[in-house]
C-alpha cells in the first residue's frame, strides 16, 4: 500500500477498509493523478478523470450505504 493509503487506513472504520483501499490504489494510477499531479479529491469530483474507476467506487458507496441500511445492517456488510 502506499502512504496515502497507510495513512487513511487507520482512521477508516474497518467494515470498508478493502473497498476504499482499492479505490485508493485505483485512483493513485489515473492519469489526472499521475502526470497532472491534481489531488485526488480534484480528480475524483470530476467523472471523466475518475472513469476508470467508476466500479472500485460504486463498490465503496454500496459498502458505506449497507452501513445506513437497517436491513442489511441486521444481515451484515456484504463483502465485495
């Protein structure tokens, strides 16, 4: 992992770590990262820079939002 992502994980609650770690290491390797060198939070409002990983961040908000959920919070958080 890398620094960023270090950093991050220990202030993550621990039923999302491996969704937002991917999204992490997804958006470290976008171009709008790595040779424009814009911050992520830059990158990932915008949907054209952020295409690639557009399903390694619908698995990260399905995780949060079965957090929300009453009905799968009895069931648990599904592992993606």
């Amino acid at each position: 992992t890398t620094q960023y992502a270090t950093q991050t994980l220990s202030k993550m609650a621990k039923k999302c770590n491996e969704a937002a770690l991917s999204l992490l290491a997804c958006m470290e390797k976008t171009d709008c990262v790595m040779k424009q060198n814009k911050n992520m939070e830059e990158c990932m409002k915008d949907p054209i820079e952020s295409d690639p990983c557009t399903a390694v961040r619908n698995a990260y908000y399905n995780c949060k939002h079965s957090q929300l959920n009453m009905r799968t919070r009895i069931r648990g958080v599904r592992q993606y």
